[in-house]
C-alpha cells in the first residue's frame, strides 16, 4: 500500500518553478515558455483524474547535470502525452503530472526525497538516477508497492526487488559490450584501465569489462583506481604509459574524463581512449576537443539520428531549454512512455497492475525500439557506439 492517497490536482506548473541548470550535453536555461506549456497541459483536465509521476534525482551538487537532464527529458514526454488527450485508461484519462525531489546523488537525500514524494501522493518513481541513490530507496519502494523505474541507475542492486525496472543498461552489460567491441572488433590486445573506486557504476563495469577482456584473449595490462574527488591523475598515467598498453579504458563520468585526457595530452600520451556512457556530455567540459579525439565510448541514445522519433524529441527539447538532450534525457522520456504503456496495458492505476503489465508491454523508445522488460527488470534493447571525430559526436561505424 502507498503512504499516501494520492492528490486530485495538477502540480505541473510548480515543477518548472525552478531555474533549470544546464543539462550535460549543452548549455541554458529553461525557458519561460517551457513553463506555460508545462502548465497549460496540465490545466486542461485539472478537474480530471491525474496520475502522479515523482522524480528522484540530483539538481544541485556536482551530478546536478544528470539530474536535470532526467527532469527536463521527463517533461517533454509529459507535455507531449497531456498534450495528446492524457493517458487513456479503461474509461478514465488521466493527465500526467510530474514532481520533482532533488537528492544531490545521495543516499540519506534520496531517502529524504522519497518520503517527500510519498508524502505529495506520487503513483509511480521515475528514479533515482544515480545508482547509490536508487539502491537506497528501493527496499523502501518494495516496501511500499510502488511501481519504480530508474532511467539511469545501472548497478544490479537498482532492481533487485519485483516492483522495480530500469531503462538503461547494467554496469556489467556495458563492460562486457565495451570489452567486445575493444578485443573483438577495434583488435586492441594489451589494455589499461583507470577506474573510480569509490564509484559502484564504475567498478561494476570496470569488473565485467577486464572479466570480458581475459575470455576473448585480451590482456589488462594495468588497472589504476583514483576515488572520485580526484582531479590529478599524474601517477595513474605515467604507469599506465610505462607499460606497453593499446588503448585506455575509462569507465568514468565525463567530469573526471576531462581531467584525464587533458593530463594525458599534457603528458605526451597519444593512446585512444574508450569509455562507458558516462562519457556521454564531455565534448561540453572540454577546452580542447582533441583530447577526446577518436575516442568511443557507448550510449543508448544519438542526438543526431535522423529517426523521426529521434528528431522530433530533439527539436521539442532545444527549443525548450536551449540544450542539446543526452542520454540521461532520453532514458526519462522513455521511461514515461514506459509508465504510460503499463498504465494503458494494465487497464489500472493500482500499482500492483502496474508493476505487473511491465513485462508485457513493447515500447518504441528513443533508447531502443521494440524495448520489452524481463521480470528481473532488466530491458532488452541493443546500444550504440559514438565516436568522436573532428570535435563531433557520431556514430561508431
């Protein structure tokens, strides 16, 4: 059962009451015009049945970017749904209606961020998007019953209990996809890894990545930790660029990938780097592009696919907040459209229903098409390879 009966009434308007921060894969804020769209969607069935969808993730601190990316991606598919006519469910349509918890990508703030949603009356979670926060609430979401679906949280815990799915990929998917695309089709053999230790995303995938690299006959020949706060990565590289490595494996967030490929640039190291899909935003952190020249790193989003899905959710998001959506911002749009699918198969709002209709509904996703979900949570989707080439995202080929 849920704390809380949830409210009758439409908050969409208040959840852009806030100055929109930058998003990772461009710059500005959102606009005033966001806000009136946001608001007026809601306001056409205000007296109406509404469906309330909490989201739980950082808008300040130092993954404030993440955050906001989820935020915003959320509300382009709410707009769009509510702009629609809303979510038909049996004979009841139902407006969407987002709010909103900052938990700086913590775990005691996620806690707090989830009572307070709970608190609000939310039907559903649309988080958290860091992984420590997401593991933090999910005994408390499994607790309680509610549907929780996180578009970014990759660690395995993220969805240990029945009630909860992901969207994204797991840490240990993308080391394996990143380790074969290293041995297998790049032909790299000998291969550095330096890896964030005080990171569960990034020592999950750094664990399946090197586990991978052995079994295709790959070889690991140094494997250097720094621990998050870390902006000086000085002795990493020079052992790294004492041994006779191929190619560099960072498996990091694209703040501390700016830090490193410029040190090695400084260093007069010229190994190409490969990277996970935190990767994904450092062309916006950089001051020298060619740092992170030819460098591959995976994704489950392209901003530049010419799909119709793909530009249509691009020119909606640039025109709302001036910024190019990444793949934290496609994760959330999907994830909505995940929700309203469950909502529309399970021919309820009861969370029960909702959690059950998950493994049976197909959604035509900005991450993926045809994306289904097992009961583990897990979703079947392929990913995608971007290279950067002269200063520009594109698509591994």
């Amino acid at each position: 059962m849920k704390k809380m009966t949830k409210f009758m009434s439409v908050a969409l308007a208040a959840t852009l009451a806030a100055v929109s921060l930058t998003a990772c894969g461009g710059s500005g804020k959102a606009e005033t015009k966001a806000a009136d769209e946001t608001k007026a969607a809601g306001e056409a069935t205000a007296d109406g049945e509404v469906f309330t969808i909490a989201g739980i993730g950082p808008m300040t601190g130092d993954a404030a970017s993440y955050g906001i990316s989820v935020k915003q991606g959320a509300e382009v598919a709410i707009n769009e749904i509510n702009a629609a006519g809303g979510v038909q469910v049996g004979d009841t349509t139902y407006t969407l209606n987002l709010i909103f918890e900052d938990d700086e990508a913590t775990e005691d703030k996620a806690i707090q961020a989830y009572n307070a949603v709970m608190d609000q009356g939310a039907d559903a979670i649309l988080g958290c998007v860091t992984s420590g926060a997401c593991i933090a609430i999910t005994d408390l979401t499994a607790e309680d019953g509610i549907l929780q679906i996180t578009p970014s949280g990759s660690a395995l815990d993220c969805t240990k209990n029945d009630n909860a799915f992901r969207v994204c990929f797991t840490d240990p998917a993308q080391g394996v996809s990143m380790a074969d695309m290293a041995v297998e089709t790049l032909g790299y053999k000998k291969i550095a890894v330096l890896y964030d230790n005080s990171s569960d995303y990034s020592m999950g995938i750094k664990e399946a990545f090197e586990e991978e690299v052995a079994a295709k006959g790959g070889e690991i020949v140094a494997s250097e930790a720094f621990a998050g706060s870390d902006v000086d990565f000085n002795t990493q590289l020079t052992s790294i660029k004492g041994t006779d490595a191929e190619v560099i494996f960072v498996p990091a967030y694209y703040q501390q990938v700016t830090y490193i490929t410029k040190q090695a640039k400084e260093m007069g190291m010229e190994l190409p780097f490969l990277g996970s899909d935190g990767w994904d935003g450092v062309l916006g952190t950089v001051t020298d592009a060619s740092t992170v020249e030819n460098a591959i790193f995976l994704s489950p989003f392209f901003a530049a696919d010419p799909s119709d899905n793909v530009t249509a959710f691009v020119a909606a998001y640039e025109e709302a907040y001036k910024a190019t959506p990444d793949q934290f911002a496609a994760d959330a749009y999907d994830t909505i459209y995940a929700m309203k699918a469950a909502m529309e198969k399970a021919g309820s709002v009861e969370s029960a229903d909702l959690i059950a209709a998950m493994t049976e509904i197909t959604v035509d996703g900005l991450t993926g098409e045809g994306i289904t979900w097992t009961a583990d949570g897990e979703p079947n989707k392929g990913c995608k390879f971007i290279q950067i080439k002269d200063g520009a995202y594109t698509l591994y080929e």
